[in-house]
C-alpha cells in the first residue's frame, strides 16, 4: 500500500518579496508624506516625454533589458543607531535578495555615519526590481560629549526596532531557505513596521535638544522608536527638467543638482531633493505629559542614473568634483548655484562625454553582445579575433552599464541640505570599515568588482554567441 506524503510548499522568490515590500513602501509612504506622490507623477510626465522624443534613448534601454524597470525604480534611506540594528537589518534584506555594497565614510563631509547599501547583484534580479537601501549606521564615538554619548548608547539600547514576528520569519527563512506566500506577505507587513513614521518621541525636549545642538542627525536617530525611511527616491530620466518643473507642483527644490554636470553620456549619479518636512512630535515629559514640538527629518529626493565608471574613471571624477567644491561654495538659498553649476561644466570637460572615448580609455563599465549581422556572419565564415575588429565590424555592440550604487559626497550634501546649511561639523576623518563589518556580520561587497565582473561575463557571452573564444579587451592606457 503506497503512502502520499503532502508536498512542500513552494517558496517565493526573493525578487517576488523585494517587489512586494517596494510597492508596500511606496504606498506608506505616499500616505506618510503627500509630495512624495506629487514627486513620482512629476517624475512619471518627465520621463515619458524624455522616451517619447529620445527613440535612441528608449532603445538603448530596452537592450539592456532597463525600460521596464524605471517605473518601479526607488531607493530609500535610513539611519540605524546599534551594532545590532545594523546586524538583523542585513539578515532583514537577505529575505528580499538584497546584499550589502560598498562602503561610505560620510563623517568626510561633516556627517557622523558610516554606510553601506544593500541591494541586488545579479543583474536579472536588478532589471526585475533594482530596489537599494542606503543604510547608515550612527558613529556615536564622534559624539564629543561623553555624558551625551552615554545617554545616547543607554536611549538606543532600550529600543526595539524590529517585531517579534518579523524576526521569527527571517529565521524561518533562514532555516528552510524561503518563504511561503502566506509568509512572505507577513513578512512585508511585519518588515514595514521597522521603516513606519511615529510621531512620539522616545526622549524628553530637553534631550532631544542636546542631541540636536550635537547634530541633528543624531537627534533623528536617537529620539525616535525606529529608523523611520527618511525619503524613497523615483528615478528620472532627465534630473534637470525634474529640477526645474519641481516648483510648478509647489515643491521647492535644493539648489543644486548634487553629483556630476549635465551631460551627453550620463554617468555615475546626480541627484536633488525638496527640503525635509517639519512635523509636528509629541516628547516624552513628566508624568506621562506630553511636550508638544517639531521635527525636520523627511523629503523628498530624485536620481537620475549613469554609466558605472571604472577606478581610472572615478579617481578622474573625484579629482574634478573636489576641485570645484574647494573653491566655489553654495551658500544658503542658492545665491552662488549658477556660478556652482557652471564652474562644475567648466571642469568636467576634462572628462569624456561619448560612449566611445569613455570605453576606449577604461573609463567605464560596458555590456556587450553580439549582433544580429554578427551571429549571421559568424555562420558562414571566419570573423576577426579581435573586440575592436567586431565592434568595428558591426558585429558586436556595448551598452553602459547602469551605476547602482551611491556617492558619500552627494549623499552627505543631500543630508547636510535637508538637516540644515547652517550646521557644519568638521569631523576628522576617520573611516573604520573594520568596525562597520563586524558589526554588519559580513564583508561588504566590492561595487567595482560587481560591474567588472558583469562586463566581463557579457563580453564572453556575445563573443560565444559569434563561435569565438573568450579575447581581451584592448584600451587606451
């Protein structure tokens, strides 16, 4: 007599999650913050008439499998303020496929943060849903004040960001290597609660104000029940249109445009953003009163994304983006912006703006593959050896790849921008990634090796797809 035995569930897949709780996201904070919806209709109008008069453009995206994923593009942020927070909230994105890249010092710009940003590597799940997190960690030791790091540490060692649930599911994951439908819906609602908003303060006013009068950063991680998302970022295909339609919505934006120039050849990452909300906070007081008092944390951000440059291309990126920052300054309400932009056009001319130079002189990452005309050809005769030869040929063709990743400068000027021009801490620089992976529980992914890995891969791929063995590349040195 045979037995049945039930089947097991099938497990969703983390690409399945990460879209899930993207869309949850979204709609939290819509509801949380109303110019967040306003941003991503502006956004929306901008980038259909940038695919509608831009064919080349709207081609080139759809061969690199990136047209579909603009529309459902975000990224946000969030600010934890333990080693522990940091440790679960990467086995939290594990569940969603998401891992963490790169590291930031942001404390070179006056913010008292290290960063990573977890996100998804592999470039179908990328193109599925390129979700990022940029999560900071608070750096408590460049509190100056002991007695105030002290009551910092004790506050933020009381809390409890993440609920019981939401935990026994990622443990659940990680013991039967998935989740269930039923599960993974769970999991999205219980994940949510960690990023929700709470208008209560967990500190008293006086506290909140010797936090404040510290950074004000530390006052939006210290004082709160959460590390709230303090702003989830649409991608445009035109950063500058976004910038200059933003106050015919009735959002202001920063003064700048922060990362590189407007150019042909879009690389690396710009971004802007509206000024931080100033909401309304009850403290916590004296016999369960409650102290009525604001916060200015949230706003609301836009990216546009680029080419990923290679180590030549970025140092070449720093060294003019440092050059224009040390000698021109944007003052409060932008009354130095032009001359900013300018100055930054003027400089960035030293950096090539077509597709080809910037190949041709390993400035950027690229995905190659074979051409119709290519495999055609390579069914009937013998085609050259050599990339350069193909690419000439017609029968191989590169496309940028798209930078995932973030810039600490730019990252830090968002942040200074939204806390406020008039506070400029001058920390010593002191990155300690050492102390931020032990704390992470893992190593942090090298971004650069990730695009030379999928340049390198794609380039195999085409060339098999001619009948050719795997050939080098051959740049300007």
């Amino acid at each position: 007599m045979s037995r049945s035995f039930p089947m097991p569930q099938a497990f969703v897949s983390p690409d399945r999650i990460r879209s899930l709780f993207t869309e949850a996201m979204s709609q939290m904070y819509r509801a949380e913050v109303p110019q967040y919806g306003t941003l991503i209709e502006l956004v929306a109008d901008v980038n259909a008439g940038c695919l509608e008069n831009d064919p080349d453009l709207r081609e080139r995206l759809a061969q690199a499998g990136e047209l579909e994923r603009i529309d459902v593009e975000r990224h946000g942020a969030i600010r934890l303020g333990t080693a522990d927070e940091l440790f679960t909230i990467r086995r939290l994105f594990a569940v969603m496929g998401m891992q963490p890249v790169g590291y930031y010092d942001l404390s070179v710009a006056g913010v008292p943060v290290h960063s990573t940003s977890f996100r998804p590597i592999d470039e179908v799940a990328l193109n599925v849903n390129p979700f990022r997190v940029f999560t900071s960690l608070l750096r408590l030791e460049l509190i100056e004040d002991e007695g105030l790091r002290r009551e910092a540490e004790a506050i933020l060692a009381k809390r409890r960001i993440y609920t019981p649930r939401a935990v026994a599911l990622i443990e659940r994951h990680e013991q039967n290597g998935g989740l269930s439908e039923a599960e993974a819906t769970e999991f999205v609602a219980e994940a949510l609660e960690t990023f929700r908003w709470h208008g209560e303060a967990t500190v008293s006013a006086e506290t909140y104000k010797r936090l404040h009068d510290a950074h004000r950063l530390i006052a939006d991680v210290v004082s709160f029940k959460g590390p709230h998302i303090n702003h989830l970022t649409p991608r445009t295909l035109d950063i500058d249109a976004v910038q200059a339609r933003m106050p015919e919505r009735g959002i202001t934006p920063k003064a700048v445009i922060e990362g590189p120039p407007r150019r042909h050849c879009d690389i690396l990452l710009r971004q802007t953003s509206f000024k931080a909300l100033e909401e309304t906070i009850a403290f916590s007081g004296e016999n369960d009163g409650a102290v009525r008092g604001t916060h200015t944390a949230r706003f609301g951000e836009i990216e546009q994304r680029g080419v990923a440059l290679t180590a030549k291309g970025r140092a070449l990126y720093d060294q003019l983006l440092a050059s224009v920052r040390g000698e021109v300054q944007v003052g409060a309400g932008g009354a130095k912006a032009g001359a900013y932009d300018d100055e930054l056009a003027t400089r960035f001319k030293a950096l090539p703006d077509s597709w080809d130079e910037l190949r041709n002189e390993d400035l950027a990452f690229f995905r190659y593959a074979a051409t119709p005309a290519g495999i055609a050809a390579a069914a009937g005769s013998t085609l050259p050896g050599d990339p350069e030869a193909l690419i000439a040929s017609g029968y191989l063709t590169f496309t940028p790849i798209v930078y995932e990743d973030f810039l600490p400068v730019s990252a830090a000027g968002i942040f200074q921008s939204n806390l406020g021009t008039d506070q400029q801490q001058n920390y010593a620089t002191r990155s300690n990634r050492d102390a931020f992976e032990a704390a992470l529980g893992a190593t942090v992914q090298d971004e650069l090796a990730l695009y030379a890995e999928r340049q390198a891969a794609s380039l195999d791929s085409a060339l098999a797809a001619l009948g050719l063995t795997a050939l080098p590349l051959k740049t300007v040195a």
